[in-house]
C-alpha cells in the first residue's frame, strides 16, 4: 500500500520534510486517479503561522474533493497545532485513515 510513508512523522525537520514529500506524492496520485483537484501542498513554511493556516485549509479542500468523490465522511483536519506533539500525532493518524481509505476505494 503506497500510504505507509504517511503512518508518521519522522523526528526533527528532516523527518517532517520527508512526511511532506510522500503526503504531496499520494496526494498527486489520488487526484489523478479521482480527476480531482491537484492541490499543491509542498513546500511550505512550517515556522510561519500564516502558511501554517493556508497549508491546512488548502490539505482540508483536498480532502473534502477526494471524500466527496469517494462517499467518505473524513474528520475535520483543517485546525493543528504544530508545536503540539500529541495533537499533531493524532492528526496524522487520521489524515493516514483518510488516505488509507481512498486507496482501498480505488480501482486497481
């Protein structure tokens, strides 16, 4: 399965660029096979708050796309507190289901 790069977050900045890298890659490649919006998510500023803001509103638009298309009710994970690391880690296990999700709903 292509999402196991999205199960977690590796530790330090190195670790959570490589996170972006992968989640960016099953994004463009759901979007392909759903024709949904390709949305760009990579790069962004995680030091700022602004692009913090932005990056989780556009990653919740593509989310709600690709739900939409797939008949999946996904959680709401347009708000994260990045600094949190319990919050954060919570937030990646369910943007993982989301992703799981569709890729057991894609045709082979």
């Amino acid at each position: 399965m292509a999402t196991t790069g999205l199960i977690a977050i590796g530790k330090g900045r190195g670790g959570f660029w490589s996170w972006l890298q992968t989640h960016q890659f099953e994004h463009d490649r759901v979007a392909r096979a759903t024709s949904t919006s390709r949305i760009i998510l990579d790069p962004f500023d995680p030091s700022s708050k602004q692009a913090q803001l932005v990056w989780l509103q556009d990653h919740q638009r593509a989310h709600d796309q690709v739900n939409q298309h797939f008949n999946i009710a996904g959680a709401d994970l347009s708000q994260l507190n990045f600094e949190d690391e319990k919050e954060l880690e919570s937030w990646v296990d369910l943007n993982y289901l989301e992703h799981n999700q569709w890729n057991s709903s894609i045709p082979n």
